[in-house]
C-alpha cells in the first residue's frame, strides 16, 4: 500500500481522558504497553476488513454496518474512530468497491454472512471501546496510572480479539475466496496506527479531505433507509476499564493474596508438625495476635481459621494420638520470624475487604496490596530454607492450593452478604474447640510462646 496523505493534518484535538490513580509506572513499561497497543490496533483493524469481506456480497449491508460502527459508537472525533474511519476508506475503495455500481447482489438486500456478523456485533462495540480507553489513558503524559491494572486489561483485551477472530475464522473460506488475505492486509493498515501515540498523531485529517472520503466511501447509501435490525443493534460499555474494572481487579488480586497467605500458613505448619503441640501453638497463637486488633467475627479471621483447620485435619492430625514427640518442633526457630508478617497480612486484608465489599468505587486498595506482597514476599524468604522439610513432611502447593480458592472468592459473593454474625460465631466455636482441643489440657502455654 502506498502512504497515502491522510495523515495530513490542520488542528489538534483538546485532551479528553480518563485514568486511575494508583503507583506510577515506568516510562519503558508505558512504552512496551504503547507498542503492545499499536499491535492490537492493527489486529482488531483486521478483523474489520474481514468482516467487510464477508459483508461484500451485498454492499449495501456492509456500508450500514461499517457506518454504524465508525459513526455511532463513539464520537467521530476521536483517535481510534479516526483511524477506523481510514481504514473502512481504505479497504472499500482498495477491494470492495463494485466496479458496475451493483449494490444488491443476493436479490434480498441482506448478505448471506449477516447472521454471522451479528452474532460479532458486540464484539467490535468492545474491540473499539476498549482500544479507545488504552489509547486515552497511555496518551497522558506525567499522569498516575497503575501498570497491573493496564497489563490486565491489555490481556484480557487480547483474549476479546481473540475470540472475535475465531468467529470470524469460522468462515474464512468466504473470506478468502472474497479476496481477504490477512498478512497482505496487515502490512498494509499499520501505517495506519504506527502514529497513534505521536505528536502529530493526535492530529485530526483536514475537513475538506475528510468529506471527499466520506462522499465516496458512504455515497451509494446515500438516501437509503436504515434497515430496522442494523438500525436496532444495540450498545453496551465493555467491563474492561469500565466503571468496576479497578475494583473488581482489585477484588481478584485480594483472592490471589488470601490463596498465598493460606498456602505460606499450610508450609508453615507442614514445617512443624514433627511436633504437633508446637504446631497448635504456633497456629493459635497466629490466629489469637491477629484477633486482638480485629472485630469479631471477622470474614478474614474466619477464614484463616477455616485454613488452619482444613490442613490439619485433613493432612496433618496424628493417627495414633500422639501429639508431643519432644515438647518443640526442631523448625521452629523457623517459624517464628514468620509471625510479625502474616499479622500484618490478615490485619491489611481485614482493613481492604469490607471497602470492597462496599458499593461504589475504591481507589485506595494499592498501598494495601504492596504492603501485604511485600509481607508474605518476607514470609517466603524466611521459610525458604524449611521448604525441603515442608515438602518431605507432604506439603505440595500444586495439591492445596484448588482448595483454597473458593474459600476467598466466596468473601465477595453477594450470599456472603447475608452471613449472619450469630452463624459465624457458632462455626467458629466449633472449629476452635476441634482444633485446638489438645492444647485445653495444657497447664500454661509454653514458655517460648510467653516469650514472643
């Protein structure tokens, strides 16, 4: 394809954007994630033309379908919708446009892919709204923005295009014999994008070149009345950086961390349990500090309890009843360092889960989450040199580790909501009488519990 000039420019558009107000990022990450960006333009640009190429038995029905796209789901002034606009031009007047003038070609006014490219309609609202936020939020210079948040949703973005390319695939021998060839289109339409995040990419093409193109490119439907099914496609706002995107992300990176904790809590006792008093002791006392500075019936508390409590009992507890094999863990000086960070861990959770499990917007989880990586990051160094130890006594995170999913996913289930504190209490009851049963007997905790 030769370059063509509509690029050219006359004014720049006035900043319009939105970002999140979490860590900076690093300006070689912003960088790679403007590249990964471009990339993805190009390839949703691709899935366009080839639904163009579907469409191209009946023009009328493409010309509705690519107008409805660029003019209608969002503002036509607008970087992505800008380049969209180019490319639609670019595609029909390179290989679509007939050359008799022939609109209709099945007779019915309708193509024959029109079923198909229904069922991707919503696919393409996303693919351009969420193109359109990434650009908006890596165009800001100087501005806060968390670089997990935008990787997430550049991935999960990544998997939207993807399946929007299977739809389209499924039908690629129609494609194809239409004349789509996707490598030759590619090459061609990434000029297109290559200046997406330049000076002068942000500039607008010149009004006079802009109607000219539209002219040609939307001429034959000109008059034309809008069929009622296209006309009545509807319009959503994708997840991805929407309204609850931060939130909900954030909500995920709180089950990912509840699952590290429960795992570093399971070695720790693995660790221990050649001596199973030690190991109680170590887990009540871990379950006893954090409680002190905690409502009761806490929905993390409770769920490190549920933590302990699984693991012992369904790996750890003796079979024989013994439970003192020499009055101390040989680990245990081990362990103890550990106490000080997992505190802090279930102390940060329990101040972030009720926030959000709030309605509304949170935009104050950040601090929480590094701190408490950090934390567990010191957990890990600690017991790194008992994790032979912890494996040969049977832990294996790979086989414990599905358990505890579920346990803090449910913390944001809505039937979570309705956990009534008098239930709460009486399971707790029962799960500390279970499982610190041994230890009721004792005369006195033992003195290096005292001590710590």
């Amino acid at each position: 394809m030769e370059s063509k000039s509509t690029s050219g420019v006359v004014r720049r558009k006035p900043p319009s954007f939105r970002f999140y107000p979490y860590a900076s990022g690093s300006a070689s990450r912003k960088k790679d994630m403007k590249d990964e960006v471009i990339r993805l333009g190009v390839e949703f640009s691709v899935s366009v033309a080839e639904s163009m190429f579907l469409l191209c038995d009946d023009i009328r029905t493409m010309l509705f379908i690519s107008l409805a796209l660029w003019k209608y789901v969002l503002p036509e002034r607008n970087p992505v919708v800008e380049r969209l606009f180019l490319l639609i031009h670019y595609i029909y007047s390179k290989d679509i446009k007939p050359k008799n003038g022939v609109l209709y070609q099945n007779g019915e006014g309708k193509s024959a892919q029109w079923n198909l490219i229904k069922t991707t309609w919503n696919d393409f609202v996303c693919g351009i709204i969420v193109l359109n936020r990434l650009v908006l939020v890596l165009r800001v210079k100087d501005c806060s923005y968390d670089d997990r948040l935008l990787l997430s949703a550049i991935a999960k973005y990544k998997q939207e295009l993807k399946n929007l390319e299977g739809k389209l695939r499924s039908a690629k021998d129609v494609s194809e014999a239409n004349g789509f060839a996707r490598e030759t289109i590619k090459s061609n339409i990434f000029p297109f994008w290559k200046s997406l995040f330049d000076e002068e990419g942000k500039e607008e093409i010149p009004r006079e070149i802009k109607n000219r193109m539209l002219r040609e490119l939307f001429k034959p439907i000109d008059g034309e009345t809008w069929d009622i099914e296209i006309k009545s496609l509807p319009l959503h706002s994708p997840y991805i950086l929407g309204r609850d995107f931060a939130k909900q992300e954030l909500k995920d990176e709180v089950v990912r961390l509840g699952v590290e904790l429960s795992l570093y809590i399971a070695q720790a006792m693995f660790l221990l349990c050649d001596d199973i008093r030690s190991m109680l002791w170590f887990c009540f006392k871990l379950w006893r500090d954090a409680g002190r500075y905690i409502y009761p019936n806490s929905l993390v508390l409770e769920r490190v309890l549920r933590v302990i409590h699984y693991v012992y009992f369904k790996y750890i507890e003796p079979k024989n009843g013994v439970y003192r094999n020499g009055g101390l863990s040989v680990q245990m000086r081990l362990a103890i360092p550990t106490w000080e960070n997992f505190d802090d861990v279930i102390l940060s959770l329990n101040v972030l889960v009720p926030v959000l499990r709030q309605e509304g917007r949170c935009a104050c989880g950040r601090n929480f989450m590094s701190s408490m990586e950090e934390q567990l990051k010191k957990v890990e160094e600690k017991l790194r040199c008992g994790k032979v130890v912890s494996e040969a006594n049977g832990f294996s995170r790979e086989v414990i580790e599905s358990s505890f999913f579920g346990l803090w996913k449910s913390l944001f289930n809505k039937e979570t909501n309705n956990e009534a504190t008098q239930t709460l209490k009486v399971i707790k009851n029962r799960i500390l009488r279970h499982l610190f049963l041994p230890l009721h007997n004792e005369v006195a905790p033992p003195p290096w519990l005292l001590a710590t």
